[in-house]
C-alpha cells in the first residue's frame, strides 16, 4: 500500500473539480488510441491529473523507450475504477478499509467495493474491448500484482510503477 503521504496528497488533490490544461490534455490525447481516448475522457478530473502525471514521470524515467504503448499504459492504469462508479468518499472509504481488512480479502466479493478493489481486471477488460495493445492492457492488469509476476520489460514496469506510487 502507498505511503499515508502519498495517500493523502492524492485525497487532497482529489477534491479539487480543475481540470488538466489544454497543453496536457493534448499530449495525453495524442498517446491514445481513439477507443482509449474516449475511456480516459470518461475519468473524473482528478483521474485525469493524475494520469497525466504519471505518464509524464514514465517519459522522464524511460525516455525513447516510453513508447506510445507504454504511455498509454500509464494514462490508463486506473479507468477501471470507472466500473465501480464510486466517488472520492466512496474511493477513500475502500482504500482505507482495503489497508485495514486486506485488498485481497475485501475484493473477493461481488459488489462494488469489490469491483473497485479489482479495478485492474476491470481496466484490462475495457482495454481488450477497445483492441488497445498488449503491452497497455498487460500493464492494467498487472500494476497491483506483485514484481515477481509482471510480463512487461522488468526496467519498463519498475518505471510505471515508480510514477504511480500506488
């Protein structure tokens, strides 16, 4: 689970309804394919912002090796918590309740905490929906597993999973 810091700049960051500017919109715009651009543009504000964020620090760490499916990967990492159409509260009540109880124990369920828990298999679904590539759906899928499991490039995923911090 990502640092009590982390977590609570997230939360704060959360709150506000400013959306991304028009530079970033475009840059996220132009590492999507058309079906992933219509999901990302369904993600509340702050999903976006944080995406964006993301992606940028993955193109920081990798550089040419951040290709368009990697950025993808990390502007899309989250849309599957679209599925559980929880809010903020909702969002901040599974996460904290996930690091009380146990995500995995919590997301074995049927209801939408537990979709929201597994929002990564919900995500990879949407992704393998809209022919996005392996590369971006792998990375959905697997960005809460541990290390010992991804099927990405070890130096691309250690980078995707720096910038998230989640």
């Amino acid at each position: 689970m990502a640092s009590l810091t982390h977590l609570a700049g997230r939360f704060a960051g959360s709150l506000s309804t400013r959306p991304p500017n028009d530079t970033d919109i475009g840059w996220a715009e132009l590492q999507l394919l058309p079906g992933e651009r219509l999901l990302w543009h369904r993600l509340p504000v702050a999903d976006q912002r944080h995406s964006i964020a993301v992606a940028r620090e993955v193109k920081r760490l990798l550089g040419a090796e951040a290709t368009r499916p990697v950025l993808a990967a990390a502007l899309l990492h989250d849309v599957g918590k679209l599925a559980s159409g929880y809010g903020t509260m909702r969002r901040v009540w599974a996460t904290v309740a996930a690091g009380i109880v146990g995500r995995d124990r919590l997301s074995r369920g049927s209801g939408r905490l537990a979709l929201y828990l597994r929002h990564d298999e919900a995500g990879a679904d949407f992704l393998a929906e809209g022919d996005s590539d392996p590369l971006t759906i792998a990375w959905t899928a697997e960005h809460h597993q541990p290390p010992s499991t991804w099927t990405l490039d070890l130096r691309v995923a250690s980078a995707l999973k720096a910038a998230d911090d989640d």
